[in-house]
C-alpha cells in the first residue's frame, strides 16, 4: 500500500468517526428533550391532580358542613315525623361557605322519599379545577338515651371498672368470657359535670362531656393512672338533658304516672305485694314479679335484696316496669359475701324497667347482677365491686367501684326514641371532576 493510499484511508476513518460522535449527541440531545418534555408533562399532570383533589376535599367538607347546617334548621326544612313526598323540591337557606373553603353550597334538594334527600356541593380550586358531589342523606329519629352510662353529677369509675356493649336482640345472653371482644364499641359513657377513670378502667366507646345548666362550664375529664377508651376521651358537648324522661318534671307522662300509681297499680299480681308496697328478700330467698301487656306497674317503696336472694321478671306475658319511691340494697348484709343477689336472671333487659324519683341511694352491692334500665336522675347509682349491670344506667351521679362490669343494651336506643332528629349521610358520589 503506498503513502496516498494510507492516507486516503486515515481520512475516511477520521470521518466516520465525527459523524458518529455528531449521530451519539443527536440522539443525547433528543432523550434529554423527551426527559424534559415527559418531567414537564408529569409535573403539569400533578399539578392538576392536586387542584382536582383539593376541589374534591372542599366538595365533601361542604357536605358535611350543610348537613350541620341543616341539622340545626332541621325543624323547619324536614316535615317530621310527617313522611316525605318523593319528588318535592325543597328550598334551603342561604348556606356561606366557613373560611379557608371554597365550595359552592346548594340553594335546593330533593325530596325522594322515605325522609331520604339529595343535595350537590360544588368544590373549587386554583386552575379552574371543579368538583361536583352529590349526597344522599336521610332523616333519622333520634334515641333517648345516647348514652349508656350517664349522670348529671360525677361519673367515677374506679380501677379495673369495664364498661362494653352489645344488642340483646341479637345476643340475649352474652358471655362474659367473649368481652372486650364481643363489644359493640358503643358504650359511650356522658356527664355535664366530670368522668374520672382509673388505672385499667376500660371504656368501648367515648367519653363525652357536656355543660353546667347555664351552659357556660363545661365538664372535666379526669384521668389517674392509664385508663383505656377505644373511642374519643373527653369530648365537648352540648348540655345534656339530665331527666329527658321528665320523671322529675311536671306534667310529663312519667311523672304523671308516679303520681298514678300510688292508687293504681299492678301489686296484686303478686301474692306478697297485695297490701304491700315493701319487696324485702331475705338470704336465699326469691319473688317474681310478673308482666302484663302493655307493662306491669308495680309501686315500691322498699326493695331490699340480702345474699343469695333473687327477684325474677317474668316477661311472658309482657315486660315489667318498677316505680321506686325510696331504696334498692341488693345485700343488706356481709359486704364480702361471695353470693350475690340477682335482679331479673330470665328476661332481657328490656323488659324490666327501675324507675325512681326519689333521692335515696341505688346500690347494686358485691357480686350482685342487674338486668334492665336504672333510670334515677335525682339519685345516686352505685355499682359495687364485681358486680355486673346488663342494659342502661341514668342517675344523678354514677360509681362503678374496682372490677365492676357493666354492660350497654343499645337495644334501649331503639326502644325509647326521641323526638327529635337528626341527619345522616346515606351515599355520596362523584358527579364530575374536571381540570380545564
């Protein structure tokens, strides 16, 4: 090969090699521009993925904000207990939305039967950004008693005190064995003035806290030790009301019936009781107190259950209501007997019904076992230690002492339904979520 030859081929390399390097950056500088195009794509994707979840956020805080807003005009928008027409447009208040967000609230809803109704809320944000829900929600009676365990004054609850809950419609004799386990987590636990809990003291529910009379104190949550509540501890609410049976109220249903049965009532379904307004068991002894359709009235003065005794209800025939004017003692005797009386060992709770209107004391001493309501708003309640209370408890103030079991009924919820309402959300959906 001579000198031009080599030369000629060192020329043709060199070049091969610059357009080789010329075709690499080209294709460098191409993934480079498709990395920025595609990582500008993606941040402008999540910009407005952020804007659409920011408008649905503030869509569904408007949900929940105009039902609370509704809750409280709720005698004036719901014709209650009258049931709805399906198909009737309702005009709503002129709801603005709070501070801080930006939601559209609706002017109307419609009525669609069966005291359900549907409304839209319409979320916004930064770039144009929009999203429309709608909801369905549904006007619902509300209980009595929204609590399981209430008093006025102080609820004290000593170490080792349980407190759980369960239906016995479903379950008409839970075990005890099965508890924390087999509680509901409905055994929400109130009082307008202060709830003490203690080491291992175990709440299923919350513990909620309302106000003095005037409204201007609210209640204290007080804790020693490390107690356990599985719901919310403390929370502020609204003043409760003490007597909403208005046993201690002029002119309720319930206080006129005290008043009834001091003349008018059921004692003569049991031999003792005829010309006796005293029940007063000795050791070991038993009496049953039988119902009647409608409710047996009994009229009592003195109920004084010593160890081992037994005072059943028979609800064959219908369940049994005790009107107390003086003192329950489930043991007037050894407080460390091992063998506790019982109250009502064959019904459910729910048939039995303890009213009183006195202000004597309601202690269910060591190792006894209550089943039905102690519903006594001007009385102290005790629960002694180790003793097991199956359905509701309402009194002025409440001591469950070391190791007392208490167990919620909410079949008691639905037994004694309020008058008033109060809203729920059924279902909501996403009608449209746009970026534009």
């Amino acid at each position: 090969m001579n000198e031009r030859q080599l030369k000629t081929k060192g020329g043709s390399e060199s070049g091969m090699v610059l357009v080789t390097v010329i075709l690499l950056l080209s294709v460098v500088t191409l993934l480079g521009t498709a990395a920025y195009l595609q990582a500008s794509g993606n941040l402008s994707l999540s910009g407005n993925f952020r804007q659409a979840k920011r408008a649905l956020y503030d869509a569904d805080g408007g949900i929940q904000y105009v039902i609370q807003k509704m809750e409280e005009d709720i005698g004036t928008l719901f014709f209650l207990p009258s049931p709805s027409i399906a198909g009737t447009v309702i005009t709503l208040p002129t709801y603005a939305a709070p501070s801080g967000f930006s939601f559209t609230p609706p002017s109307t809803m419609t009525d669609r039967g069966g005291n359900r109704y549907r409304f839209r809320v319409t979320g916004q944000a930064p770039g144009n950004a929009v999203s429309i829900l709608e909801a369905d929600i549904q006007a619902v009676r509300k209980p009595v008693f929204e609590f399981g365990l209430f008093a006025d004054g102080v609820v004290d609850l000593k170490s080792s005190s349980h407190v759980y809950s369960y239906n016995s419609e479903d379950t008409p004799d839970p075990n005890p064995a099965d508890f924390p386990g087999a509680s509901t987590g409905e055994a929400d636990v109130g009082s307008n003035t202060e709830i003490r809990a203690y080491m291992d003291t175990y709440i299923d529910g919350d513990t909620a806290l309302g106000t003095n009379e005037a409204g201007d104190d609210p209640g204290d949550w007080t804790v020693t030790g490390v107690p356990v509540v599985t719901g919310e501890a403390g929370v502020a609410i609204e003043r409760v009301d003490p007597d909403p049976l208005g046993a201690l109220t002029p002119g309720s249903d319930l206080y006129n019936q005290f008043s009834d049965v001091t003349t008018s009532n059921d004692n003569s379904l049991v031999a003792q009781l005829t010309s006796s307004t005293i029940i007063d068991l000795g050791n070991g002894e038993t009496m049953t107190l039988l119902g009647k359709p409608g409710g047996a009235n009994y009229y009592i003065t003195s109920l004084i259950l010593r160890n081992g005794s037994t005072l059943v209800i028979d609800a064959t025939s219908g369940p049994v209501n005790v009107f107390l004017s003086g003192t329950l003692d489930t043991e007037d005797g050894d407080l460390e007997a091992k063998n506790g009386s019982q109250i009502n060992n064959t019904a459910l709770p729910t048939d039995f019904n303890l009213y009183s209107n006195s202000s004597q004391a309601i202690v269910l001493k060591h190792g006894s076992e209550f089943k039905g309501m102690v519903y006594a708003p001007a009385a102290p309640v005790s629960l002694m230690n180790s003793g097991d209370v199956y359905g509701l408890i309402w009194g002025n103030t409440v001591d469950v002492k070391n190791s007392g079991e208490f167990y919620f009924d909410t079949a008691f919820q639905t037994k004694f339904p309020s008058n008033k309402y109060g809203l729920d959300l059924v279902a909501w959906r996403d009608v449209r979520a746009t970026v534009q």
